[in-house]
C-alpha cells in the first residue's frame, strides 16, 4: 500500500490537533479514558482460560478500543497537539488498510496474510533475538545460528553489537549511524552465506534515535521489515514521525511497534486489553503499518508469559483477527534462557496462544528477558516454527489444555530468572550446532508436548 498520499494529512494533524500538556493526556485522557471505556462496554476478562473463547468479548473489546482512540488520539510531544481520528475515519482506515505484505525478495520471500482465530494457514515466523545484547565477536555466529534454520523465514537481528572500532556506541552521534550500517552490511553478509540473500531483515534494531534509520534505512530491501518503535502510551515525538515519513519516502514496508506497560495507564488486565488493541489500530490508523507489532511488558517479570499477559494476549488479538484483516506481530519474551526447560514451555504456551487468536507474524522468542548478553541461539527459534505447524492443526480447546500444561511447569519458576547459559555455552562456536545438553533438553520437551497431544 503506498502510503504517501495519508502521511501529510498524518503531519497536518500533528501541527494543528487540540493542545494539552502532557501530563494532562497521561492522566485524563488516557489512565481515566481508558477507565470509563472499560465500564462503558463492561469488559471483564475471566480468571481461568488463558486461551479466549467468548466471541461477544472480543467485539467488545474491538469496539471498546475504536471509541476509545477516537477519543484519545495520539499525543505528538514536540507540538504539544493531539493527532485525532473520528470513530468513522478509523473505521474507515482499518478497511483499506493492508490485508497481506510480501517479506524479502526472490526465492527468500515470503508472504504475512491476515489470519483469523483458528486459521489453518501459518503465520510468519520471525526467529530472532530482538535486541538482546551481545559482544560483538559473538554478532555473526549468532546471527547465522538462526539463518541456517530452514523454518526461520525472516530474521530480526537486534543483538546488538556494544561497540564500534573500540568506542561505545552512543545514541544521535556518528557512532550510531556506523553501527546501523555495519548491522546492514552485516545481515547481508551473513544472509548471501548461507544461500538467503533476499530474507527480510527486520531492523534497524541498533539504531534507537532516528539518525541511524535516516542514515542507514536506504540500504535495506524495500520489502525489509523496516521496524520503529512508538512512545508509552500512544505518544510520538518528531523523531519517532522522521522515521515513518522516510519509510514512506522509500516506499519500505514499514513494522511499528507498541508496547503497553501492565498496570501502568491501562491499569489491570482489562483495561490493559483495550489499551493494546486500540494501539495496534493506532499503528495502521496514525503510524501507516503495513505490521502492526507489539511486546506487552510484565512491570516484574520482563516477559509475555505472565498468565495475565497471556490473557491479553487472547483476547486482543482475537477482536482484532476477528473484526478486521490488520496484519499483527507479536514479539514473545520470555524470563527463561538457552539451555533450560523453563525456556521451552514458555515458548510453547506463548506461541499457541498466540497462533489461536489470529495473529499474523510471531518475533522471536527473546530468552532471559532480552537482558542478559549471548542470551540467543537459533535453536528456540526452530522450536517456535515447529510449534507454529502444529498449532494450526489442532481446535482451540485441546489448545488450551496444552497452555495449561506448559504454563504449570514454568510459572513458578519465573521469579528464579533461569537466565540460562550464553549463545558460547549453548552452541558448539566451530560447527554452530546445539551443544548435546542443549539439544537433549530441546528433544526431551519437544517429547512432551507430543505426548501432551501436540502434532510436532
């Protein structure tokens, strides 16, 4: 969908929607907004399920979530105005928004449709470590350690090196702007090798204010997952707007992000439900995502696999593959690391869920809370692809009596943070194989989850 002809009615709206302080929008329009709306349409998510069944939740929270952004809009914090959409206008807009995306170029390229709760098409699998850091004579090897997995079909290279030429990369200097061209070149490099050339690269994680992406962005294929991160909760500064309007100069596929925080603005499950899905629409409506993606943060855990986060989850992304063809992402991050069982369930609760509620695109898994160096390998990836094929294969309710299993056998190990061992712990660095313990442990689960009823 070429995006040029909304974006400067986008940044007409930026300079001239209504004007309020910030901490006025934070406190009155969204923490209370999102109040009011959660009583208005009586949104209360139940106790026991971690999978969602109730249809008439889901359009409630669908519709919930419109009136909401509507109201709310988005707060820009460099014109102190709120960009803001009529209910119609959103409506609208999520009907020509776009309803697939081909990822990568040539024999490498593969196509993210809109799916539905319970869709027997795959959604696309992202292997990826998604901004865990690591030493930067470790970044190739990791790297490959994902591309060489057949069932990796893009790859999100965000292990972000620490340092360039010996000197600490610092954000909005000429030091950001080298390490966004060496992950570039890198991801390149590294994709020609194992015979992958035109595999999407969704990036440029390294570069977190907009002068890597205004500098480097060019040198990715249009058909890159070109990713970007919103503020907490549905705001922008003009940082934030540069990156999408040189995206959409480009004609690059565009993959922004929102990550609602638990129990922030949004308060509890509820209310966190309806924040999250009126900022995967705000991503289509006001970001022009051709994937709208989020990682909804635990305040404790650092995780997507808290039962409350699973819930959310659910239910969200149901109302929104049941209401509409937005295509989704959703970035799993998980407390367990390489090289333990507790990584593994939770992989396997998080990717049900998330394939039975329609989502489109899965990122990751992100081990060890994407906090602890080297905390990535390939191989959990390959685990996620796996899961992804047979979760489409079997109905909801077996579904969720596998999540039920898995999550019982991580849930009370999260607050352990069994971080795991190191990518150069895991991996055997000369043939970039799993190591047997890594490999034992992978089968042994794998083994369960059969036995569970799962067709791996």
């Amino acid at each position: 969908m070429n995006h040029k002809a909304r974006l400067f009615d986008i940044m007409e709206r930026s300079l001239t929607g209504p004007v309020m302080a910030e901490e006025d929008f934070d406190l009155e329009v969204v923490a209370m907004g999102i109040r009011k709306i959660v009583k208005k349409y009586e949104i209360k998510i139940g106790d026991d399920s971690l999978i969602n069944f109730d249809k008439d939740l889901a359009d409630r929270v669908w519709n919930a979530a419109i009136e909401f952004l509507a109201e709310c809009g988005v707060y820009s914090k460099d014109t102190g105005r709120i960009i803001r959409f009529s209910e119609k206008e959103i409506r609208d807009l999520i009907k020509i928004a776009p309803a697939e995306t081909i990822y990568g170029t040539g024999n490498d390229a593969v196509l993210e449709v809109a799916r539905t709760p319970d869709d027997t098409r795959l959604c696309l699998n992202n292997g990826g470590s998604v901004g865990t850091p690591c030493p930067n004579e470790y970044f190739i090897p990791v790297m490959a350690s994902y591309m060489q997995e057949p069932l990796v079909e893009m790859h999100c290279p965000t292990t972000n090196t620490y340092n360039i030429t010996g000197s600490e990369i610092r954000t909005r200097t000429p030091l950001e702007i080298a390490a966004a061209w060496e992950q570039v070149s890198l991801f390149q490099h590294v994709a020609g090798m194992f015979g992958r050339p035109g595999m999407a690269h969704h990036g440029i994680g390294i570069s977190v204010s907009d002068v890597g992406h205004l500098s480097a962005g060019h040198r990715m294929q249009k058909t890159d997952s070109h990713c970007f991160g919103i503020i907490s909760e549905l705001k922008a500064d003009n940082a934030i707007l540069n990156k999408m309007a040189h995206l959409v100069m480009l004609d690059a596929t565009t993959s922004p992000y929102a990550n609602p925080i638990y129990g922030g603005m949004g308060g509890g499950l509820d209310g966190q439900t309806v924040l999250m899905c009126a900022e995967m629409i705000a991503l289509s409506v006001v970001f022009l995502a051709n994937t709208c993606g989020t990682s909804p943060t635990h305040p404790i855990h650092f995780c997507t696999t808290t039962k409350e986060i699973l819930q959310q989850i659910s239910v969200c992304f149901y109302a929104i593959s049941r209401n509409s063809t937005l295509l989704t992402r959703m970035t799993q991050t998980m407390v367990g690391g390489p090289v333990t069982k507790t990584f593994l369930y939770e992989i396997i609760a998080a990717t049900l869920v998330a394939v039975k509620a329609g989502i489109s695109q899965i990122d990751g898994p992100r081990g060890a809370t994407g906090a602890v160096s080297g905390a990535c390998t390939g191989l959990e990836a390959r685990f996620q692809g796996e899961l992804i094929r047979a979760a489409v294969q079997i109905d909801r309710e077996k579904s969720e009596e596998i999540v039920q299993k898995a999550y019982a056998k991580y849930k009370d190990d999260l607050a352990n943070k069994p971080y795991g061992k190191p990518f150069w712990e895991a991996y055997d660095l000369k043939t970039l194989k799993p190591t047997d313990e890594w490999r034992q442990m992978y089968e042994e689960v794998k083994d369960e989850a059969i036995s569970w009823g799962l067709p791996l």
